[in-house]
C-alpha cells in the first residue's frame, strides 16, 4: 500500500491540533504533518516528494504571515510534482473576492470555514481522498474503509 500525508499548514498550533485531533481517523492510511507556515510546508513536502511518497490533501490557512494561504497554493498549482494534489483554503477570513481568486489561480478544491465540524471536515477529506487516490491510478482496495463511497462509485462508473 502507497502511504499517503496531509499537509496542514496553520501559523495557529491550536488549529493544527484541532486539525490533527478531527482527522486521526484517517491515521491507518495517512501521515498527517503539521507545519507553522509556508516555508516550513514547501520544506515538507520536498521531503515527502523526494521519498516519491504522494501528498493527497493540503489544508491551508488563508492568513497567516509572509506567504499567505491563496499564494502558497497559486504556487503549488503551478507545481508539476502535485498535479493531482487536493487543495483546501481554512479561512475564517475570506471575502468574496478572495475566493474566486482562489478558485481561479490555485483550483482550489474545497474551501472550509473556522470553526468547522468535525464530522463535515471528516466527509470533506473522505472524497477528496477518494478522488486523489482514482486520479492517480493507486490500488483503492487498502483505502476503502476510509473511502467515500458514493463519490467512489461514481468514479469508478466514468473509468
């Protein structure tokens, strides 16, 4: 089985623990790291990519200092090594404008406001990991308790 990490980038440790609290359900199948900012993450995840290990989510604060979320994800887009990467902005900030700009330039995936569910973030995270892991080809079969099975269903009619 291919492990696979979620980048949660927050410059708030409170956030990231709460992060890593709603999401160790999904620790069997996935590395979680916590990072304080971009700089830290892109050091992350040049580690991870260099072990040619997959990054399948990032969750990323809008605000935060020096690089701010919307531009670290832009960057991340244009980065060939995480094509299939999910992207999402945490914000409790965002005007509207900030969000189509996010949406055009960083095809971000999701957008979840602070505070969020538990539950909701969970569910979130399940598609979009069902959908990571159909766009790269991985064999699902390990994944599947931690799957979306609705949104694996329908993928798996397209191929």
């Amino acid at each position: 089985m291919s492990l696979l990490h979620i980048v949660c980038i927050d410059d708030q440790r409170v956030i990231l623990m709460a992060l890593q609290k709603d999401l160790s359900d999904f620790k069997p199948v996935l590395t979680l790291w916590d990072c304080e900012s971009a700089l830290e993450a892109k050091e992350v995840m040049d580690e991870i990519f260099s072990r040619k290990e997959n990054i399948a989510l990032i969750i990323c604060d809008h605000v935060m200092p020096k690089t701010n979320g919307i531009d670290f994800l832009i960057e991340i887009n244009n980065d060939d090594r995480f094509e299939h990467t999910k992207k999402v902005l945490l914000t409790g900030m965002a005007t509207q404008q900030d969000a189509i700009h996010a949406m055009k330039q960083a095809h971000i995936d999701r957008f979840v406001e602070k505070p969020w569910e538990g539950d909701e973030l969970r569910s979130m995270v399940s598609e979009l990991l069902t959908i990571y892991v159909i766009q790269k080809h991985l064999d699902y079969e390990p994944f599947m308790p931690y799957l979306h099975q609705i949104t694996l269903q329908e993928l798996l009619k397209k191929q």
